[in-house]
C-alpha cells in the first residue's frame, strides 16, 4: 500500500515568496495612490511561470479532494444502516464538477440517460456483484479534470474488472495495485519518448489534475465480467462528453489507441483539434504500432505550439 502520509501535494506544493516591502520615511499613502500600487503590484507579481504553475496546480489538487469529498458525503447521507446505497441517490448526483454539469446541461434528462442511471443504481444495490469503480469514484474522470481545463483526452474501453483495480480513469490504477500490462506498455513508450523514469504504482492522476481527460467510455462494469455494463448507455453519455469538448472547446489533443478508440474520431471536429492514432498499448498489439509512436512528446510539442503549458509526463 502507498504510504499515507505522503500525498499528491505533497509532491507539488512549493513555497511562494511573497513581494518584501520596505518601509520608508515618507508620507502615507493615499487612496490613489494605494489604488497605483494594488494595480502595479501583485501579490504573484515576483513569482516565476514555474511557480505560478504550480500555485495553479495546487488548486486543482483542492478542487478535486472537495469534489470527491462532496461525493463521498452524498454517499453517506443516502446509505441505508447495513451500508447499502439507498433508493434516494441518483446516479447523477455523484458528478459534482461544475463546469461538466454546465457543458452538458440536461443531458441526465434525456430517455437514453433515464434509462442508464436506472439500471446502474438497480445494480449497485440488488445486482447480487461488485461494481466498479466504488461509487463516488464513477465520474470521477469529469470529477478530477474541470471542462475549462482539458487539453487532451486519452479514451479507454472500460474499468478494469478486478478487485481495487478501478478509479474511474482510464488505465489508471490506485497506489498499491500492480500496474496493468497495457499501463506498463503505456509506460515503456513514455520512457523511449520522453525519457520518462518508470514508477513503481499505475496512479495517473496527475495526468488528470493537469488537463488530461482519462476517459473510459464505460464507466462502470461488474467484478470479473469485462464489458458487463456495456451497451446500457454509458457509450452515448462519453460520446456526448466528446462531442462537446470538440464543439465548444478548440485545440485538444485526442489520444486514440486502437479501433475502439479510433471509431470516436467521428466525434472530433479536425478542423479545429488534433486526433493522434496509434495501435492499443496491450500486450497484443503494443508491437504493431504503439510502441514508438511518440504521442506523449507529439502531444506537448502541439500543446507549445497553440502557446499552452505541456504536460508533465512523469509521475
């Protein structure tokens, strides 16, 4: 198990010098001039690009643990005494993230998404299976990386199926759980392409936290049953997340591994973002087109060109 004391602040957190002023024999100031000096001066005005990045990230890093926490509380409230989710928790209620909820207003009140919520609340509570990822974890994708912030989108199939294994991000696993096949392919890639030190955990939320959308396009699925939760909806949700990051935003970079990825590329307006394809990164297909394709150094380099921040690889 990681350790608990150490956490993803923990890694980011740097101290901000804040401006030193030096007190002169002079007269006070008065309400203009004290109007100047707010207007001249910032409290960030010394920091570094670097620094203020961080004190950006640092936000995030907040912003996500209340979202989670928000939905966790939710959880709690609606549980039933013998710790089973009770008849009052809508699905819906567990994406808590703003800016997701006003890019795809109304979308929960369609007949399609009525029908979905119904069946993975029916099996959360009476399916007689595990699911997963645990409940205040399914969006947690949306729940982790704002709308505002997507940069690039690195869309999966659906969760992994074992136990501990699921956190809502796509090839993603918690600290403490062996790294999946394909995440460790994911990893070889990232070493040759940009020499990115292999870590001992599958933790990808610091990819998350910097504007990477890890997007399974089902979001739950029964323990041991690969695809169990496939064709109830999930498909048409993700698809409508997709099409609206390409109408409304513009220059993101999608990361497309293997047909299943690939078929999305219908979603995505070309014209105004970028579509990076290459084969699926597990063990089957990682030699037939994954391994060297170079998304990771190609995504920044196109990040740097639309004058954005790249992304850190390393975790």
């Amino acid at each position: 198990m990681s350790n608990p004391s150490k956490t993803l602040t923990d890694f980011f957190q740097r101290s901000s010098k804040r401006l030193k002023t030096t007190t002169l024999s002079s007269p006070p100031p008065t309400n203009s001039s004290k109007a100047a000096l707010r207007d001249d001066v910032s409290p960030e005005s010394d920091l570094t690009p670097e620094q203020k990045s961080k004190i950006e990230f640092n936000k995030l890093i907040a912003k996500s643990k209340r979202n989670l926490k928000l939905c966790s509380q939710r959880i709690a409230k609606s549980n039933t005494g013998d710790g089973v989710m009770s008849l009052n928790l809508k699905l819906e209620e567990l994406l808590v993230e703003e800016t997701w909820l006003e890019a795809l207003p109304n979308e929960f009140e369609k007949a399609y998404a009525n029908k979905l919520c119904e069946f993975v609340e029916n099996e959360i509570r009476s399916s007689g299976f595990p699911i997963y990822p645990p409940p205040h974890l399914i969006f947690n994708a949306l729940n982790t990386t704002p709308f505002d912030r997507v940069k690039a989108v690195i869309i999966g199939q659906d969760p992994y199926h074992g136990p501990g294994q699921a956190m809502g991000l796509s090839f993603s696993v918690p600290e403490g759980i062996k790294v999946p096949s394909s995440l460790g392919n994911i990893y070889k890639e990232l070493k040759q392409d940009v020499q990115f030190s292999i870590p001992s955990h599958g933790n990808l939320e610091r990819w998350a936290l910097q504007g990477v959308l890890l997007l399974n396009s089902v979001l739950t699925v029964r323990q041991h049953q690969a695809n169990s939760h496939a064709k109830k909806g999930w498909e048409q949700y993700t698809d409508a997340v997709i099409e609206t990051i390409s109408k409304k935003k513009r220059g993101v970079v999608f990361l497309l591994w293997g047909n299943y990825a690939q078929v999305k590329s219908r979603l995505i307006d070309g014209t105004k973002h970028h579509i990076l394809k290459a084969a699926h990164p597990s063990g089957l297909s990682a030699n037939r087109g994954f391994f060297g394709c170079r998304h990771f150094s190609r995504t920044n380099q196109l990040l740097e060109e639309m004058g954005m921040a790249p992304i850190d690889w390393q975790l």
